[in-house]
C-alpha cells in the first residue's frame, strides 16, 4: 500500500498527470470532484454555502455557480476563509473515509490523493510521498488566462489564492517540470510511477 499525495497550482498540469497515472493502475482520491460531489444541491456543505453567500449564487437548478461563488471569494480573504472553514473539514474527513475503504479493499494499491489543497490541508500527512507538478510563475498566468479566458489581474489573484509553486517544491519528495512538452512531462511521471512499483 503506497500514497502519492498529488499536488500542483492552478493550471499547473496536475489533471494531465493525475489521468496519467490513473492510466498507469493507481487508484485515484481527486479532492476536486469529492468537493464537487459534497456540494450538489442540499448537501450539508452546499446549505451552508447558501445560508452564507445568499442563494444569488444559485443557478436555476439549484447548482451552485462556481464562477459566481469564485468571484465573491477571490475578491475578499475574509470570504475565501469563511468558505474553506465550511468545505474543507468535510472533504478532508470524506478523503480519509475514502482511503480508509480503499486500503480495507485493496491492500496492495497505489493510491494518488490528487489534492490541490494538499499541503494546506494538511493530507500530506497521510501520503508516502508528495508529488508537485511545477510550472513557472509567468507560464502559469499565462495558461490560466488561456484557459479560463481570465484577466491578468484575475488571473494573479487565484494563483496567489494558493501558497506559491515554488514553496511546494521545495517540501515536495518529487518535482515533476511540466515547463515544457506534455511528452515530457508524461514520460517523468511514468518513470517516477514505475519506480515506486519496483520498489514496493
């Protein structure tokens, strides 16, 4: 049994290689689509979500508009605390419930915690080793503007949401440099993988 906690920033390529080790045979825990999953309409975590910001951002189908909400809390600390004091408790304990049955069930799996919160969140505590997938800052701005048609102030503001690329490196066990080809990048994560199935 092995845990790879899997982190990375924003539109840092974590996704890419979290899939590519799902290819690979790890089982992987995605913390965003747990997130996603507790807060659906009449969750515990989405009636507190609503009770707090107010049911504007509600779309039609009672799903809750993360563009709407994002805004909200990327514009104000004292809004981004209060949302993660509701979230985060809940999905770290249904993360934890979740390695929990996967070790009962299959003892001799490697699991990947693709958690971008990993570190703030303390799951790296939980984890083997962690994984940063790494891009620089300036490349980072940039594919998150591509990619979510983001300003570059909007940009800056949710990358600087998260504590930096660079500091989770240097706490990382393994660096894995998504600056150039996606080739490349795949290729590093597959032999970082193999690695630890030679050796467990």
């Amino acid at each position: 049994m092995k845990v790879i906690g899997l982190t990375g920033g924003i539109a840092s390529g974590k996704s890419t290689v979290s899939k590519a080790l799902a290819d690979l045979g790890a089982t992987v825990i995605d913390g965003d689509e747990t997130a996603h999953r507790l807060m659906e309409p009449h969750q515990p975590i989405w009636e507190d979500i609503v009770n707090k910001f107010g049911r504007e951002i509600l779309n039609p189908d009672l799903a809750i508009d993360r563009a709407k909400l994002g805004k909200i809390v990327f514009d104000d600390p004292e809004q981004m605390t209060a949302l993660n004091k509701i979230t985060r408790p809940r999905i770290i304990e249904s993360i934890k419930n979740e390695l929990d049955s996967i070790k009962e069930a299959r003892p001799d799996s490697v699991i990947v915690l693709d958690v971008p919160l990993l570190y703030e969140a303390r799951l790296d505590k939980l984890s083997d080793e962690v994984w940063v997938v790494w891009i620089d800052r300036e490349t980072q701005i940039k594919r998150l503007m591509e990619r979510n048609h983001y300003t570059r102030e909007e940009a800056v503001k949710r990358i600087d949401s998260q504590m930096s690329l660079d500091e989770k490196a240097q706490r990382a066990d393994v660096v894995i440099d998504n600056s150039g080809s996606i080739e490349e990048t795949l290729r590093a994560a597959t032999r970082y993988f193999l690695d630890i199935l030679h050796h467990s």
